[in-house]
C-alpha cells in the first residue's frame, strides 16, 4: 500500500479564505445536521460555501461525476450549498470491515484495507493529503465548514488525531462544539471536553451549540451562563429538537430510530438490516410516500408478511449472508411471496455463487439462488455514476462495488433496468436485483416501481405528490430557518471572519 506524493502543493502560496470547524461532544451530536443549516445559511447569503470532513467514517458513501467515493453527507452538505459534490471534501472515508479492519479509501479511491495499527503509520502521509485537499477548498471558495468526527477530546487518541482540532490547529481555524441535550448531561459533556483538550488546543474552541433540546430554551439561560464563567466559552443558542426531519444519515445509529408507523399504507416495505449494511439511504425516498410504510427488520418475527422485501448493500456480503443464514432470514426470504430487490450487496446474496477471494477470502460460498447470476470479487473497485432506464421510466444513481454480477447464459434471465442501453438488473419472477444505488430517488420510476409491486400484491398505491427532490430541499430549508431562528449567526460569522 504506497501513498503517492500529496496533491495540492500549488495552493501553498494561495491566500486562504476563512473557515470554521464544527466539532461534538459525540458521536450523532448534530455536527452534519449544523453544518448543512450553515451551508444553506451562508449560501442564501451569497458566499460561495464548501463543507470539508478530514476523515469520514462511514458506510453510507456515494460517487462525484469524476468518480471518486466520498461520504454521503458530505454529498448533502454539498447539497445545501448549491455545489456539485467534489473529492476535496472527504479525502478519507474508512469502511469498517469488521471490528479490526476497514478499507482507506484515499482522495475517492480505495488504497486498501488496514487494521488499526496499519492504519496510525500511514496517518502522517495521510495528513499532508488532508491539508492538501483543504487548502484546494480554501482557495476555491469563500468559506470552507469543517466538520469533526465523534469527539476531539479522545484523549487516548489526541496525538493520532487528523481529523479534528489538530486540523483547525494547522489551519489556524477556530471552532465551536455541538452538544446532544436529548442524551442528557449536556453540559457535563461540552465542559468536560474543553476540560480535557490540552491548552494548545482548547484555545481553538470558541462557542457552544445546545442541540435536540425539548422544551423552554430560558430553562437553560442560567446553565448556560454558568457553563461560560466556568470554561470561558459562550454558549450562541439553543436548537429545538426538529420532529421528522429527513435527511441522509451518515451511519447506521439513524437504524436505531424506527421510521414512523403508518397503518393507511396500502404497501409494507421491510429492509433487512444486518449488521454491516451500507448505502441504506438508497431506502429514504420510500419514507417520504405516505402510502408505503417501511420496517426495519432483522428477525424473521419482524419480517411477517411484507409487500417488498429490500436486502440493501454490505460491505461484508459473506458476513452479512452467512448472518442471514444463522437467524432464518435466508429461508423466510426464500419462502416469502413477496416482490425481492436486491441492491449491490443484496442482490450479489441472491445469486447461485459470490466468488469471493478478495473481501472476506471465503472462496466461493453458496448464494440464496433466487436470481441465475453469479458474482465474482476483484481488487478494482467500480465507481461511477450512471443513467438508465426501467419500467418506462427514466432511473439515475450511482455505482460501489468490487463484486462483478455476471448472468448465467441460457438460463432466462430478464433485464428489468438498463443503464446506457445495456441490461444491468435481472429477475426472475418476483426476484429482482441492481447494483445502481439512489435508483429511488427520481419520482417517475419510483412511482412506477411501487405501482408493479401494489399490482402484484393485488393491492393499490397512491404516490405522494411531492418531489423528493423538492423535499429534502424544503428539508433544508425547514433547517436552515430552524437555525436563523434560534443560534446567533452574526456571531458565528463574526467567528469565521465574515461580514453579515
């Protein structure tokens, strides 16, 4: 695993624009949601804003128009900003294999898969890359919002950090620190984490961010006081906890909160959940049809009897097969009657074989043979976004795999999706697989997809008549007002180093 020379040593000499990392107390504090409000915020405004996570640790990745792999909320922030998603703004996403192990992907592309220890000797290299891509940021654009991961006072792994206040401290950036008060001990956690930052860093964080709260924000007026004359550090608001907002979850801890129940739907939509899942967003657009309810299932009690039965991606698709196997979800999916998609890994697990000598080195393991392919694990990871079409309707996504699905001959396979012209997803009856993740986020053939599965069960489906489109961007909106209203943003642009 060689690291070539960084990329980006041109921008040296360029000025910088400000910048401003937003930090957490823990994991699934707010960072993302608080830097896809500010993004909109300060894009409404008229600055050219870029949203930047050094290291993202993540399973849930998508693919730029150049095709590079980046975490799929710096996509959304990208989003919020009226950019096209570019690989500066996540150069490295980890992909956690197992507990021990997980592939580096580098600048889009993955380098290899490193344990723990493999991982800290590349770090030093791995920075200057990190450096790199920030600086090409800062010289493209107005403002650059950074964003931490987990904590920055893991004081066990502060001299290992590139990620957080070691990357605004090279960049002489300040920061501010988002706290969960829905966990509760609030301000125990944004106290304790200044507390155990070392000076040469504490002295980077500026401002605190109460978030989730539920209730009368001039409750906490005096906490917040007292929290400043102890630390130094003034709290500039109070965010209300925001009921149902949907937007890209960055990992698999949005899987603990079960999706709303609605007991009108005409279509129940069970996704199996195992436990290295990956690129579940490609299951948001159903969330939003009010006319379908989806679970979230990982035991044949919750499967019962759904409408449609989605196996989502896998990073660990033997792992996660041979899981499915020890709960009985192989065979209650196998002896189900309802409509079966497959995306990526999903559908690689309904094949006959997965030829796998690369990602678990299993060799070839037996698939769920519902589906008259097969699939073969190479080093080369395919990376892209691409265009098609299925049931009459227009379909776009992206594509991440090592896994090469390739039909048996002869034996009747039937393209249902084509992408350039070309059959890509097959099926066999009620059986039906793609490796083209984000295929439900055009509403044309969502709505299409969902009137083939209500006439196979022999029931209706009414589409909601909202655009997915236009609701996560109503989504953001609905955040970035939230934000406006209850944070002071002169003083967060008074802290970047912009004018109003």
């Amino acid at each position: 695993m060689h690291l070539e020379d960084s990329a980006g040593s041109d921008y040296a000499m360029t000025p910088l624009s400000p910048a401003l990392m937003v930090c957490g107390t823990t994991s699934n504090a707010g960072k993302t949601t608080l830097v896809v409000g500010l993004c909109r915020i300060l894009a409404r405004r008229g600055f050219s804003v870029a949203p930047f996570k050094a290291q993202n640790m993540a399973l849930n990745s998508a693919v730029t128009q150049s095709g590079h792999e980046i975490g799929r909320a710096q996509f959304l922030q990208a989003q919020a900003a009226g950019l096209e998603p570019q690989v500066e703004m996540n150069p490295i996403l980890l992909k956690p294999a197992d507990d021990r192990t997980s592939q580096v992907v580098v600048e889009g592309l993955p380098l290899g898969t490193m344990s723990v220890l493999e991982y800290h000797k590349a770090k030093p290299e791995l920075f200057k890359r990190i450096m790199a891509s920030l600086n090409v940021l800062r010289s493209r654009y107005d403002v650059v919002l950074l964003e931490g991961a987990g904590s920055p006072a893991e004081i066990n792994l502060l001299d290992h950090d590139i990620v957080n206040l070691r990357v605004a401290a090279e960049a002489g950036i300040p920061a501010l620190v988002v706290g969960d008060i829905n966990l509760g001990g609030v301000f125990a956690m944004l106290y304790g984490t200044v507390a155990l930052l070392p000076s040469s860093l504490r002295v980077l964080v500026k401002a605190f961010v109460i978030n989730k709260f539920r209730g009368d924000p001039v409750l906490l007026a005096d906490g917040s006081e007292q929290l400043e004359r102890l630390s130094g550090v003034p709290t500039l608001g109070v965010v209300p906890m925001l009921e149902d907002l949907r937007l890209d979850a960055e990992d698999s801890l949005a899987l603990t909160v079960a999706p709303p129940a609605k007991p009108d739907a005409h279509l129940d939509v069970a996704m199996i959940t195992y436990p290295h899942i990956s690129n579940f967003t490609d299951i948001d657009p159903l969330l939003g049809e009010t006319d379908v309810a989806v679970r979230f299932v990982r035991s044949t009690r919750e499967l019962a009897n759904p409408d449609l039965i989605v196996m989502p991606g896998s990073k660990a698709t033997v792992s996660d097969l041979t899981w499915m196997r020890e709960r009985g979800l192989a065979e209650a999916v196998t002896a189900s009657d309802a409509v079966v998609l497959g995306i990526c890994g999903g559908y690689q697990m309904l094949g006959t074989h997965i030829n796998d000598n690369f990602e678990s080195r299993s060799g070839s393991v037996a698939g769920l043979n519902l589906l008259d392919v097969t699939t073969t694990f190479e080093a080369g990871k395919i990376l892209a976004q691409r265009h098609g079409e299925a049931f009459g309707a227009p379909v776009k996504g992206y594509q991440i795999h090592h896994g090469r699905v390739h039909p048996t001959p002869n034996t009747g396979n039937q393209s249902w999706l084509f992408l350039d012209g070309h059959p890509e997803g097959y099926q066999n009856g009620r059986i039906m697989g793609t490796t083209l993740h984000g295929l439900f986020d055009l509403d044309e053939f969502r709505h299409a997809f969902l009137a083939h599965i209500a006439q196979h069960r022999g029931t209706t489906f009414e589409p909601h008549p909202a655009s997915f489109t236009d609701h996560r961007e109503a989504e953001i909106d609905r955040l970035a007002d939230c934000l406006e209203a209850h944070l002071d943003i002169a003083k967060i642009l008074d802290l970047i180093g912009i004018s109003a």
